[in-house]
C-alpha cells in the first residue's frame, strides 16, 4: 500500500478511535447522571429514637407514609431507643450519606451533648428539615388557688415551687428551669417518666404545677387549669390560653420540635431530592390532619432555616444547662 494512503487510513482510524472515545466517555457521564438523579433505588430506613407509640414514633411515621408516596420507595421506620436518643442520632452519623438511612431529630438533638456528654453535635449531621412543634404548656391543678401564670412566680418567689416534667434532661426540664431563671423564682423540675405522667402528678397535686405538651395538658380534661403556653403565639386548640409573653411580660419559648436529618456530607442531587419530598409531605392534607388531630403544630423549616435554628438551640442549652 503507497506510504500516502497507509497515513490516511491510519489516520482515519484515529479519529474513529477518537471519536468512539468520547461518545463512551459521554455516555459513562450521561449514565453517571442519571444514575445520581434516579435517587432512590432502593428502601430507605428512618430511624427513631424512641419506643414505639410515642410522639416521635407516630410523626415519623406519619411522615414516612407521605414520603413513600412521594419518592416510590418504601420509607421504613425502624425505633432505636436507648441513652436519652443519643443511640439513635449518634449511629446515624456513622453511616454513609447516602440518603438511604435518615433519622427522626427531637429537640434533644439540640440538648444531648451537653446533658448526656453525647457525641451528638449539629455538625455531624445534615439538617434536611422541620416537621413539627409541641409548643410547652404551664399546668396547675383546677382545684390550686393559682390562677394565673403571674400567681405562680409570685408564689415561686417566696418559697421553691415543684414543676413537674418529663424526665431529667429532657426539653419540659429545661422549660421548668428557664422559668425559674427568667423570673427569679426558685424553681424545683421534678422528672417522671414522660409529660402525660408529669401533668397527671400537678392534677393531683403531687407538684405545684407541670411543663408539658398542650395535648398531654388537655388529655387531663378538667383536672388541670392551663395558665400559659410557651410559644411566640397562642395555640389555636386553646385560644384562649396566653402566651407566657402575654401573661408576665418575659418571653419564654420552649417546644417539643422535630424533623428529620441524615449523616452529614449527602450528595447535592441526594440532599435536594430529600428535602423536596420532606417539604411536600408535610404540607399533605393528611400529614396536617395527624398533627392537627395530636394536639400539634405543622411548623416547617427547610434545610438552611432547620439548620441554623438548630444550631441557635444548641447553643441556648449550653448556655442554660451546661
């Protein structure tokens, strides 16, 4: 074959080479898109820190029910409890981020590392969005002669006052002793084992008064006289009940909020796909209905909202309990 003609197949050969080259090289990056915008391909575990039929399990998974609507894939809730939540929040860090195991964050993600010395810190994790919020209550036994959220302080500022909460370490005890600490009363938190049992013991006049959420407080019916909610607004299933602002003029805010999170590090088209799907779950009628119906508020914060509020709550329980 002349020299010319052998340099022009060769040549040839080059660029179909060349450009068979690239179109693989294409395809591998066009598949490797798709393959990151197909998230998810398989079941993805949420993993509750509490005991099956408590608020957190029942908000996890009335959310998980939406999000599986919503991604096609089975949303599975799996409870982990054990050492105040801090099993739960501090085995979700140690997984991969890969949007295939997310958890469900009370506010004791905010709380835990520095009542427990936990290993649980904002920045171990990828805050994906707010769910919920029980706003706390101020209880007093119907039969008490406080009638007022002003007649407690008063009463807490001549002799110490007993508060009743959900336990040790817990967001009702810490409610109980910013109380105390905004007024300059002298404040006693008594812990028992959850806020349904906390209100039962002010009913009965076991404690002076108990911090709780309202649909634990309303459960009681008559028994018990709610004197102020602690949130910045009133509660519409008890409108007529002031906020704490309202009633002694000192802001105390304090609620049993919740949302979800993942190991930190998602990958961007990973994080968004999740965080969409949370935001939409949570404005489904029937998802409102479930938190309407448990007493509950449908508050929501996208990622950059949750993850600067729960970092601004971390370092509020330094600052109050450390």
């Amino acid at each position: 074959m002349p020299i010319k003609r052998m340099n022009r197949v060769f040549a040839a050969a080059a660029v179909f080479t060349t450009a068979a080259l690239v179109m693989s090289g294409c395809t591998k990056v066009e598949e490797g898109g798709d393959a990151a915008s197909s998230f998810p391909e398989k079941d993805i575990r949420l993993i509750i820190q509490a005991n099956p039929g408590g608020g957190s399990d029942l908000s996890s998974r009335a959310l998980a029910t939406e999000l599986e609507k919503i991604l096609d894939v089975s949303v599975i809730p799996e409870n982990m409890p054990g050492a105040a939540g801090a099993l739960a929040m501090e085995y979700v860090a140690e997984q991969d981020p890969d949007g295939y195991v997310i958890g469900f964050g009370p506010v004791e993600i905010a709380m835990l590392n520095t009542t427990q010395d936990a290993n649980v810190l904002p920045e171990n994790f990828d805050m994906l969005g707010q769910i919920m919020l029980a706003p706390g209550v101020i209880s007093v036994s119907a039969t008490s002669d406080i009638q007022t959220l002003e007649d407690l302080v008063a009463q807490s500022k001549t002799a110490p006052v007993t508060i009743a909460n959900s336990g040790a370490g817990s967001i009702w005890e810490a409610a109980s002793i910013a109380l105390g600490a905004e007024t300059g009363g002298e404040v006693t938190p008594v812990p028992y084992d959850g806020g349904a049992p906390a209100v039962a013991a002010a009913a009965s006049g076991e404690t002076v008064a108990a911090v709780s959420g309202l649909g634990e407080a309303l459960s009681q019916g008559d028994a018990v006289r709610i004197l102020a909610v602690m949130n910045d607004e009133r509660h519409p299933d008890a409108p007529d009940v002031p906020t704490a602002e309202e009633a002694i003029g000192t802001e105390l805010v304090f609620g049993g909020w919740g949302g979800i999170y993942a190991p930190t590090g998602l990958p961007d088209d990973v994080h968004a796909t999740l965080e969409a799907a949370i935001k939409e779950a949570v404005e489904s009628d029937s998802y409102t209905k479930f938190q309407e119906d448990a007493g509950n508020l449908v508050v929501y914060r996208d990622s950059a909202e949750f993850t600067e509020f729960v970092g601004e709550q971390f370092t509020l329980f330094q600052n109050l309990l450390g």
